[in-house]
C-alpha cells in the first residue's frame, strides 16, 4: 500500500450515465469503504457561482469561489442512507446541485483550470487516509495517479441516453430520446476535449463496459480485483472484507 495508507485508493472514473454512482456506493458498501463523489464538488461550485452571480464562463469569478469553498468549513460532503449530502455555508444543497442545469454548469466550470487546481488538494485530502472510493473523471489519471485499483467504467452513448431516459421518466419528466443522446454526446466531448485532465481512462485502470453488463456484475468483478489488491499488500485488511 502507497506511503500512510493501510487500505487501497478505489479511483472509479467514466462518462456521465455509466452507472458510476451506483456501481460505486455498491462497491463501497461490499467492501466497508467510504465514498467521495468528486462531481458532487464540481456541481457545488456551479451552485455557488450561481447564487452568486458569477457567470460559469467568468474564470477568475468561480476560480476566486472554488477556492473559497476548497477552505475548510465551507463545504460539507457526507454519506447518508447511501447518497451523497452536501452542505455549503450550513444549507444542505444535495438535491439542488442534482438539476440538469448544475450538470451543466459542472461540466462547464469543470474545464477551468482554476477550478481544477482549486478541488484537487481538497479531493486528494478526503482519500488519503485509503479505504475510499472516489468516482470522478480524472481520479486515477490526475487525482490519485498512485491508487491501488482503478476501473474505468463505461457504456455506449446509446445504452446511457436510454438509462437517463428511463430515469427522467420514472421521475415525471417527458423526454425524446434523440435529444438526451445529443446531450450525452455534447457532455462527452465537453469533458473529453478540454485540454486539463479530460475524461480520459488512466493506462492502467481496469476498462468495465456495462453496456451488456449488469449493475451487479460491473460491482463483483470491481470487488474482486479490488480484493485482490487489497489482499496482495502485507498487513492490509483486504482479505477480511465482506
Ligand atoms: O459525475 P457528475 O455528473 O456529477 O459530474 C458533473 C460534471 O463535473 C461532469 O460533467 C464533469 C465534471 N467532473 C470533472 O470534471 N471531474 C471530476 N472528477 C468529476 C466531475
């Protein structure tokens, strides 16, 4: 295990609509590790900058918020019940930054290099101690280069337009499936493209494709290889892990 760590590093990086966010509480839950929901921060900011009136675009306005937020005290992230609850200045914002909107304000303020440099101290923070699993985009490629297991999960444009569909209407919401797909495809190549860590699978994490996967089969083999690694460290608690 990498220098003060007694647990693995999980990074679990990918494209929005892969399954990331439940294949990692899953994950988690299976091993007795905690969570850290890294475009939970990003979508935070947006809020913030929101709220605020800065527009998403003005770099110097939301790198000057997200180093605010990255202070201590300001912002709160925990697990709850399996989701992921964020407080900023005492306001619990969880489902406010879930919006569509936030989704986008995220992806946009994400590719400021301001913003970046801002959360990567922060997020490096909250899975130093190991025994974590950070979903994100660059957590195995930026973030923790040294985690122990990486995964990089992901599904074709089509199958995740379909699950984003699906859940917009379990929720109430009509939606013509031509147009999720064209923006599953827009937010890719956003986060694909910008020129700082772009969404981009590390050369050594593990590739999942849960287009024909299962929820259940992507979380068995990530468990198992993250057993594996745990297992294989001197000292470490890998092998008694639920
Ligand atoms: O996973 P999510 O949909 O909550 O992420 C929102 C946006 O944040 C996404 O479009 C890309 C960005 N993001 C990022 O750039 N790096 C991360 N580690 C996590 C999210």
């Amino acid at each position: 295990m990498k220098r003060g760590r007694v647990r693995p590093v999980v990074a679990i990086d990918g494209p929005a609509g892969a399954g990331k966010s439940t294949v990692t509480r899953r994950v988690a839950e299976a091993l007795g590790y905690t969570v850290v929901d890294t475009g939970a921060l990003y979508r935070t900011v947006a809020l913030a900058c929101q709220r605020a009136d800065v527009s998403w675009s003005d770099e110097r306005g939301v790198g000057e918020i997200a180093a605010e937020l990255a202070l201590e005290d300001r912002l709160r992230m925990f697990q709850e019940q399996g989701r992921t609850r964020v407080v900023l200045h005492g306001e619990d914002v969880s489902d406010a930054i879930r919006t569509q909107e936030m989704g986008r304000g995220a992806s946009l303020v994400s590719a400021l290099p301001a913003v970046r440099a801002a959360l990567l101290e922060l997020q490096r923070q909250l899975g130093r101690e190991g025994g974590v699993v950070l979903e994100g985009r660059d957590i195995g490629s930026v973030v923790f280069p040294d985690a122990e297991a990486k995964f990089f999960l992901t599904a074709s444009a089509e199958v995740r337009a379909e699950r984003r569909r699906a859940e917009l209407e379990a929720a109430g919401q009509a939606v013509d499936l031509q147009q999720v797909l064209e923006e599953v495809r827009e937010r890719d190549r956003r986060d694909s493209e910008r020129p700082i860590a772009p969404l981009k699978r590390a050369p050594d994490a593990i590739l999942i494709d849960s287009s024909h996967l299962t929820i259940d089969e992507a979380v068995k083999e990530i468990v198992r290889r993250v057993r594996e690694v745990a297992g294989a460290e001197p000292g470490s608690e890998g092998g008694e892990a639920r």
